[in-house]
C-alpha cells in the first residue's frame, strides 16, 4: 500500500499550473531574501516549529543539514521560537526536527 500522499504532490497532480506558481513564488523569496541556503532554512524552521508545523519542520531539519547546518542549531531554530509562541507550538517539532536532521 502506498503512503498517503502530501500536499504538495496532491497540488502538482490537481492544480499543475498553481504548484508551478507557488514553488516559482518560493523560489524568488529564497533567491532575493537575501541569505544564505543554511541560514535560510533555519530561519524557516523557526518560523514553522512556532507554526506547530511538524511536517514542515521535518522536511526542511533535512534541507539544512544539506545546507551545513549543525543539529545544534537545527535545535536552537526549534527552540528559539518559544520565545515568542511558548511551548505549544514547539513540543511537538523539536522530536520531529531531531529526528529528522539524525535521519537525512
């Protein structure tokens, strides 16, 4: 049986021209932010671990430590983000994020 599929490949198989646009959309941010790959990835983790976005978190732990990011700051990108969330966004991203990072 097949793992069920995500958003993304959903997106692309229904709306090709719309997944089209988004990652074009994503591309040009990540081209004109204006950082790094690791310290954009980083930044996004933040972002998403105060999201509560597991998925995501894990998805882009593996996209920075391609990018050279250590687990430590893989974790500290996680962490950071209590600062302004508390604790509910991030429980359930920091495992997630750690795992991720020792699995890619």
């Amino acid at each position: 049986m097949a793992p069920p599929k995500n958003f993304f490949q959903i997106l692309s198989e229904e709306t090709p021209a719309i997944s089209k646009g988004f990652f074009d959309f994503v591309g040009a941010i990540q081209k004109e932010a204006g950082l790094d790959e690791k310290t954009f990835q980083l930044v996004y983790i933040g972002i998403q671990a105060a999201n509560g976005s597991v998925g995501s978190v894990s998805a882009h732990a593996g996209m920075a430590k391609a990018a050279g990011a250590t687990r430590e700051e893989v974790r500290g990108a996680v962490i950071v983000s209590m600062m302004t969330t508390g604790v509910n966004g991030v429980a359930a991203c920091l495992a997630a994020a750690l795992e991720a990072y020792d699995n890619a």
